[in-house]
C-alpha cells in the first residue's frame, strides 16, 4: 500500500499550501447554504403545532450541538494521530480545532437555554444532556488553558493529546444521555433510523444547516490551522520562500 498521501498530509509546506487553497471554496458554500438554511428555516417553514416559532432556534442549536461534539472529536483523533505517529500537523490541526468547537458549545448551551425558557419555565436545569455538554465546554477550556501554561511546544503537544484523548469518553455521554438516563430535553427528531419526526418543510433548511455549518467549521479550521503552522514553522526556510 502506497503511504505516500499520508506522509504529505504530515507536510507543514503542503498542509498549508493546500489549506489556502481550500479555505475559500469551504468558506463560500458556507455563506450560501446558511443563507438558504436560515431563510427556509427561520422565513419559510411553517409553526410547529406545540412549540409554535420558537422552534426555530433549532435552526442555529442542533448544528451547534452536533459541531461541538465532531469537533471534539476530531481534535482527539488529531492529537491521538501526532501522539502516536509524531506528526507536528496533527497536533497543529488538534490545537486550531480547540477554540472553534470551544465555540459551538457555547452556541449549543447559550441557544439551549434561550429554548428552555419558554419550553420549560427556566434557563437552566441540571438535566444529563446539557451537564454533559457544560462538561464538554470545560474539556475543551482544559485543553487551551493546558497548551497555554507549557511554554514548550512539544510538552504542550503532548500533554494536552493525553487530556483530548481522555476526555473523548465524554462525546457518546452526551450524544446518548437523552436515552440513558430520565431527561427533558427531547430525543432525536432527526438523526436516527426510521423516518424523521419532522416535516419536510422543517427537515431541508435543518439539514442544509448541518452542512453549511459543518463547513464552516472546515473553513475556520483551516484558517486557524494556517496560523498555527506559522506560529511553529516561523523560523523554517520554506515559510520565508512561501512568504515572500
């Protein structure tokens, strides 16, 4: 088997030659997908019969919830990957990942609370799912505030993999913690096997939500990813022919 492609994804020159080159084309279907998802979705979708329009949060909450979660994920498999393998661009990929998912969390807990409200009389309950997505959010807090006290970048590489890694256990809690244990929020509607409950003038804009946000993720990635290569290759000669 021909490992070639491999070793150039372990590449700082290639990875970042091919992530400005990718970054717009991810950036632009962003834009246009999430332009139409939240104009089917928050203009044209009719009411739901119980929840009426504040259903539509939706819209912005279950892309967030599911991006917080891939993103955590992927962050672990990208320091498990330079962990084991030793490669500078996955810890680079794991590290630039950290504060977008860091982010989406915060958009999944802030917009959950602003539907419990009105769905449940109150911003907050210690219900399995949402302390287990405030879990997640401090993981990803322990994961940048680890990196930022190690001076040395490969101690921080390294030490930081081992808490990503830990802390993946907490990913299916939260994405089964609806089905595990007694919770308000409700169960899925729209990811799992069957027919989704919902209709399908809700279902298009939802999952074209998903996607554009999905990337979105893929363009800020690489555009963070970017940065962080030349935070780490600043003094390598390649950069200096790049940059100039």
């Amino acid at each position: 088997m021909n490992w070639t492609w491999f070793h150039r994804l372990g590449s700082p020159p290639y990875i970042y030659k091919l992530a400005g080159t990718l970054t717009p084309w991810f950036a632009w279907a962003a834009a246009l997908l999430i332009a139409y998802g939240l104009v089917g979705g928050i203009v044209l979708a009719p009411p739901d019969y119980q929840q009426k329009d504040a259903f539509r949060i939706i819209y912005v909450h279950a892309p967030s919830a599911w991006l917080s979660l891939m993103i955590y994920t992927t962050m672990a498999v990208s320091a498990a990957i330079g962990l084991i393998w030793r490669m500078k661009v996955s810890h680079a990929l794991a590290a630039a990942c950290a504060p977008i998912g860091a982010w989406f969390t915060v958009a999944a807990l802030g917009t959950g609370m602003l539907w419990g409200k009105p769905m449940w009389g109150t911003y907050w309950v210690w219900d399995p799912r949402l302390t287990a997505e405030l879990v997640l959010l401090f993981l990803y807090m322990g994961y940048m505030g680890l990196r930022a006290g190690i001076e040395d970048t490969q101690r921080a590489d390294r030490a930081s993999a081992v808490l990503a890694i830990v802390g993946v256990i907490n990913v299916p809690i939260v994405k089964y913690s609806v089905e595990w244990w007694n919770s308000l929020h409700q169960s899925a509607s729209v990811m799992k096997l069957g027919k989704p409950d919902i209709v399908l003038e809700m279902l298009i804009p939802l999952l074209v939500m998903f996607v554009g946000f999905t990337l979105l993720f893929f363009a800020l990635a690489l555009v963070r990813l970017r940065a962080e290569i030349l935070r780490r290759e600043r003094a390598a000669s390649w950069l200096r022919e790049a940059l100039a």
